[in-house]
C-alpha cells in the first residue's frame, strides 16, 4: 500500500517513476495563460493568510472552491461574504474530506505539501494547527512572497490576461523594476470588443478609444484602434491572444461573402452599418451580429499572424447561469457550466477563411466539453504546415475538465489523432499563486500515461526517448512555440 500523496503519488510503474523524478520535476514553468494580478506581481505581493491565498476575496478568488463550498452546504458569508479570514478557511477546511474524488482534493494536499511543508490531511482536526504553521510561514519566509513562488517553482514565465483598453501600467513597472527573473507577459484579451450584443458594449468601444487616442465611430476606426493596441502590446512583450467565446461565430455578410476582410469591402460595410446602429442603441438583427463578430474574429487572427502570435480559442463556457446570485455577487463567482453547440461547420470555415488569405495564426483549441475534442482534433489536423510543428493544438484539458480523467483522456486522444510529442502543456488559467502544482499533477500524470505504455510492451522502454518527450510536453515544446 502506498502512503497518502507520498513521493510516487499518481505514479504506478517503475518507468514513471523514473520519468518523472529525473526528467518531469526538473523542468522550468512556462504557464502561457493564466489569470494572476500583475499588480500583486509588481509589489511582490507578500499574502496576509492561507484564507486568502486559497480562497481569495469577493469578485477575485477560487470559483472551484465556492462551488464545493456551496455544494457542502456552507454558508455564502463564509465564501464571498464578510466573514472573518480564520473562519472561512475552517470552512473551507471542513469541506476538504467530501471532496475526496475531486481534484480539488489532490490540489489542496499538493499545495500545503509544496508551500508549507506541511504533509497532515487538512480537515476540522487538523485546521488549527495547520492554519497556524502556514501563517507563520506566510510572515517569515522569502520564498512565499509573489517573487519567491516563482523562484521556488522555476517559473520561467507567465501569460496574464489583460484587456486592450489596458495601460499595462503594472507590467511595464515589472519590467522596470527586475525583482524578478520570470517572465511576466500580457495577452491580448478582446472579447469585449467583439461581444457586440452585451450590455455596455457602445461604453466599452468609448473606453476603447480612449486607450487609443482617438473616438471611435466606425468600423475603419475601430480596427485602427484594435490594431494600434496589438502593436501597444507587442512592444511590450505580448506573445499571445485569447478570446473566451460560446462557440465560433461564421456568418458573412447577407451577400454571402466572406471576404476580404477589407472596411471598403461589402463585407465591411454591411459590418460597419452593424455597428453604427448598435452604438446609437438600435436593436439589430441576429445575423447582423454574428457577421460582425465574424469578420472582427478574422481581422484579429490575421493581426495576430502577422506579428507571430498565438491565438487561443476557449470554447463552450455557458456563464452566469443563476441570475439571483449574479444580481447578487456579480460574474465569474461559481456559477458557469458547460455548454453543447456544435462545433465542426463553423469551426471550420472560421479557419479556412484565414487560411486561404495566408493569414491563420498558431492556434490553440480549448473546449469546456470534452465532446468537442475529437472535433478540435480532426479539424486541426486539416489547417496544420506552415513548417511549424505543433502550428495548431489541442489544448490542455480546461476548467471543469482539468481533473485526472480529463488530463488523460485529452492526451490520450491527442495521441491517437495528432502528435502527443508536440503538445504544448500544462497551463494554471487561475487567478491564484498557490496554483504551480498542477503543473506537478499535469506532469505526473503525463509521465504514468508513458511508463504504463512502455512497461506494457506498447512503446519502446526507451528512457532516452520518453525523457526528451516529457521533458518537451512539460516545457521545451511551449517555449519554442511561444
């Protein structure tokens, strides 16, 4: 019998074992997409508590960890409310042995572990003792500031979210300042300049503008504007786009057109009567709306090609779900979930449209239902070349899906329809400092997949091959993509 979490946790062969312990656990971070603060990174955030750390603060914190609150039956007080620090960590503390099955099981052990040494299950019992060796940590040690995690973690580099409105003021204060030897990169995050039908959409534009230093009224002026931000952002280190979508959006102008991505063309000017109208407050059409959003998606993915970014494309997020606790705490506190539209046809086009103007970036491929995979896969498959390995991905399994089952799966099937080798990785897509041991979880995982296979005959027992592939999957093939 193995010990709880012990040094060959997740590893059941002799050859993951080996993987991991000499090729996986060396290898640097590089964690392309996440959520963190750039200004708690700017000040070398030093945290006051593990409350904070774990469980954050109103409208900023952990959203899996609010959901099993809530499912445990804890109070809201406790979870986004006012309640003192000490005692949503016990409530929180008191959540942790039902959630035995969930990740958030392993996750929560890997930190105390990583961060504080602290190897004791954390439950009711154990929470006094364990709230005090952490705090006393958190106050003395170095290595628990912003700057040290990352020292302590190897993290070679990180890819905050920001908006294009965004001065990046904080980042240019990193950069600055040297306290540190990561990394820290913007991405280039438009989506509410393509959200034509959301509430605030005409302010946002405005806002937009003003980033710009010029007013924006039609489509010619927004794309300048949108292009004079990718170039803002690329002067200061940006490598990548993302964009959180429901589904892709492929409707061309009522012609039918789809091309060129010209404001002069027809396609344009169906587009920029589209957006006159919605920021004098007219109602628009269905169709309208979604050629808008088209042809606003092909004009980035081209901008982002031609300045060798990334473009990330995260799918099938149906958000806000409860509108009693969105009146009431706002977005992004718990209440998404997966969503099902089909994908394949519009997914396709999107990319071709791109492709036949020479014009498709290095992409990834995200959904939040794993129903889509096979679909990312197979279609992805169709627009790779460029002489770029890996040019599109089908990327790490995302939110509700980066659980054990879901890390594997994912991989699996990249195996079978695409090149696992090439694969890009792991990334936190948190908001949280505490987050670095998935990038363990990710590798261990990774690492039992291939001893699994190789001890049973399936692939070469080739330590020298199968090192240089973890050792890729877990850093190298992100670095040279990025």
């Amino acid at each position: 019998m193995n010990n709880f979490m012990d040094m060959h946790f997740l590893l059941s062969t002799k050859t993951a074992q080996r993987l991991y312990h000499e090729a996986a656990a060396r290898e640097p971070i590089f964690d392309y997409h996440c959520h963190l603060n750039p200004q708690e990174i700017a000040d070398n955030r030093r945290f006051p508590d593990l409350a904070y750390m774990w469980l954050g603060e109103h409208h900023y914190g952990d959203h899996y960890k609010w959901r099993m609150m809530r499912a445990n039956g804890i109070d809201e007080r406790f979870i986004t409310g006012n309640a003192e620090p000490y005692d949503k960590f016990l409530a929180w503390a008191e959540t942790v042995p039902r959630l035995i099955g969930n990740p958030l099981y392993h996750w929560t052990h890997l930190e105390l572990q990583r961060y504080f040494a602290i190897d004791d299950p954390l439950n009711k019992a154990s929470a006094p003792a364990i709230w005090k060796a952490a705090h006393e940590q958190l106050q003395k040690d170095e290595s628990l500031s912003v700057h040290g995690i990352f020292k302590k973690f190897k993290v070679y580099a990180v890819g905050t979210t920001d908006d294009p409105a965004d001065t990046l003021e904080w980042h240019e204060k990193i950069a600055a300042a040297k306290g540190t030897e990561t990394k820290v990169l913007p991405s280039f995050r438009p989506d509410k300049a393509i959200n034509i039908d959301k509430p605030g959409f005409a302010d946002y534009i405005a806002q937009l503008g003003k980033a710009a230093g010029k007013p924006i009224s039609t489509l010619e002026e927004l794309l300048e504007a949108l292009s004079a931000r990718i170039d803002f952002f690329d002067k200061r280190g940006c490598r990548a786009a993302d964009h959180g979508l429901e589904y892709i959006p492929f409707g061309p102008a009522p012609d039918g057109s789809t091309g060129p991505l010209n404001p002069k063309s027809r396609w344009g000017k169906d587009v920029d009567e589209t957006l006159a109208k919605v920021l004098d407050g007219a109602v628009v059409d269905a169709r309208s709306l979604e050629s808008y959003k088209t042809f606003i998606l092909c004009f980035l993915g081209a901008a982002y090609h031609d300045r060798g970014w990334v473009m990330q494309l995260h799918l099938a997020a149906i958000r806000n779900n409860n509108s009693r606790a969105f009146k009431d705490i706002g977005p992004d506190t718990g209440y998404d979930a997966v969503h099902d539209h089909p994908v394949a046809a519009k997914l396709a086009r999107f990319l071709d449209l791109l492709e036949s103007a020479g014009k498709l970036p290095k992409t990834i491929l995200y959904s939040l239902n794993f129903k889509d995979f096979y679909t990312l896969g197979t279609i992805m498959g169709c627009f790779q070349g460029d002489g770029i390995p890996g040019k599109m991905q089908l990327g790490s399994a995302w939110w509700f899906l980066d659980h054990r089952d879901g890390m594997e799966d994912q991989m699996k099937l990249l195996g079978n329809i695409g090149l696992l080798s090439r694969f890009v990785g792991m990334l936190t897509d948190s908001r949280s400092f505490l987050s670095y041991p998935r990038h363990e979880y990710f590798r261990r995982i990774l690492c039992n997949i291939l001893g699994t296979w190789a001890e049973a005959g399936e692939i070469p027992n080739d330590f020298t091959l199968l090192s240089d592939m973890v050792r890729d999957i877990s850093f190298g093939n992100a670095l040279r993509y990025f």
